[in-house]
C-alpha cells in the first residue's frame, strides 16, 4: 500500500497538512463520505492530525470502526456525512461554474501540475508478477506507474497500488452540471488549445533562456528525447483543487512530497488522445464531452461518471 520509488529506497511520510481554502473554495478532506467511516491518516506509519489529501486517498483500510455509543451518535455520524457531501457537491457546483476560465490558466497560486497523458504499458489488469494473477482478478486495485519530472532535478518513477472502491469513496456522484447559456463545446475546447498554445511558447522561451544561461543542449535536442515535453500534444495544466473533486487518484499522487508545484506527471491512462475533453470535463462538468473515451479516463483514474 505505499508508494514506491525506483530512485529512492523508500519514500518519506509526506506532512500533514489541513485543507484549506483556495481561489474562494473550501476543500472537504479526503476521506470516505459514508457514514461509519473514520479518516484514513497513514501510510507506512500513523499520521495525527488533520490528513492530507495523500494519506486519505491511499491510506490502507483501517480496524473496523466501533459501534456508535449511543443512537445519538449514530445520528451525529449520519448527518455529519450528509453534510460532507453536500458540502462537496456545491465545492464541485462552484468550481464548475468557474471551470471555463480556469482550464489553462496559471495566474493565481493554486497548486497545478503538468499533466501528459501517456499510453498504458499494459492493459489495466494484467497480472506483471508471479503473484499479479490474484491482483489482476480484484479489479477493485488499480497498480500505476508514473513518472515525475521535477523543475529542477532527475525524474522520480513511482509505482503504487491503488484502493479504487476507497478512492471513490471520498467522492459524491457527480450532479449534472447546469449547462451555461452559451455553452459551445467546440469553442471551449478551442480556447484550451489555444491557452495550451500560449503556455507552450512561453515555457519554450523560457527554457531557451535557462539553457543559453546554463550552456545545456537546446530544447529541439532535447525534444528528441522527450517529444512530448512540458507542454506537449497530450499535455495539460490541472490545478489540485479540479483534481481532488473529480480525480482522486491524481489527487493523491499530486500531494506527494515528490511532486511540487509546476511539475510535470507522465500519467498513463486508456485513452490519452482524450485527455484534453477528458480535463475540459473536469474542469465544467459538462455532460456533452462525455465521450466513451472520457468515461473510461475518469473511471480510470478513480472518477465517477
């Protein structure tokens, strides 16, 4: 259940840290939403205090939770879930409304990763060890391999194996999104591409300079490569707070120590040819980018649809 590093022997427990509010929104902690469940907070060792999107969202399943003391409390637990979820729903409902000029926009601090989708190395199920038969019969676990590529420093491989029915758990089913007076799909996605675009020239220019400053090789050299880059055709910006309401799993791997702010992930996925509908979705919850091809990204990654 942790996560493991192909450059590090081990992998530190990553600090605990609250939700807090960000751009104007409130964030639910990552644990389960059902009534009867405790938060999870660990990872190779017990975490106290508020959890971290991280520890909730892979922590292993905890000692069964005791039976309430009395039908009061029973009652408090039920309500409290309740109002978790709903208090998620309408997190979600404003950061839909806002999803429009926030897919691609890297003006205000929110914590965002560069997210490029890559193709599966094998199909999600397939058994990779001598013991990966019985993993591959509990489609309940999701094995996932990615790849970090810090501003500054050598790229981390981490593998983990995710819990799927506790990852979904720590999310309410999506409610249809009321769709804008003037939605156009094929304008939203344009404006993407074209703020991906933007962001691409920009990063281009600014990877001249620190080359030229460092005497390293070109970015056409180093393209070769990496021809997907920071900023390539399957590439997108996704701010933590879109991750945490619709993917979880990205979530989780976002709030790993490994990744800071600005990094790129290599994530693979079904389908990465769909990740900029798939991302435009999350980002607007609307009903008409979902595609087959974006219904299996997001329940691959741990989503609801």
């Amino acid at each position: 259940m942790n996560w493991a590093s192909s450059r590090l022997p081990g992998l530190e427990v990553p600090p605990t840290l609250s939700d807090w509010p960000k751009s104007g929104v409130w964030l639910p902690s990552l644990r389960t939403l059902e009534a009867g469940h405790d938060e999870a907070g660990r990872l190779d060792e017990p975490v106290k205090g508020p959890t971290s999107l991280l520890c909730a969202a892979s922590a292993p399943v905890s000692a069964p939770v005791s039976p309430p003391a009395s039908p009061q409390d029973g009652r408090r637990r039920r309500v409290s879930a309740a109002q978790r979820k709903v208090r998620f729903e309408q997190m979600r409902e404003h950061l839909w409304r806002q999803g429009a000029k926030e897919l691609g926009n890297l003006d205000h601090q929110d914590m965002v990763a560069f997210v490029v989708a890559r193709k599966l190395q094998r199909p999600p199920c397939a058994p990779s060890s001598p013991g990966g038969a019985n993993r591959a019969a509990d489609k309940s676990r999701r094995p996932v391999r990615v790849v970090i590529h810090p501003q500054n420093g050598a790229p981390i491989s981490l593998s983990r194996d995710f819990d799927l029915d506790k990852l979904r758990a720590t999310i309410p089913d999506p409610q249809p999104c009321p769709r804008p007076p003037h939605y156009d799909r094929a304008s939203l996605l344009a404006a993407a591409m074209a703020r991906r675009s933007l962001l691409a020239q920009a990063t281009s220019a600014v990877e001249k300079e620190t080359c030229r400053d460092q005497g390293q090789a070109s970015p056409r050299s180093r393209a070769t490569r990496d021809k997907h880059g920071s900023c390539g055709p399957w590439s997108m910006p996704i701010h933590r707070d879109y991750a945490r309401a619709t993917l979880p799993m990205l979530a989780s791997i976002m709030m790993s120590k490994r990744v800071s702010h600005r990094d790129r992930i290599d994530l693979p996925m079904p389908h990465p040819g769909a990740w900029i509908e798939t991302a435009a979705y999350v980002y607007t919850g609307e009903q008409g980018l979902l595609t087959e091809h974006v219904r299996q990204n997001i329940v691959y990654l741990g989503g609801k649809v």
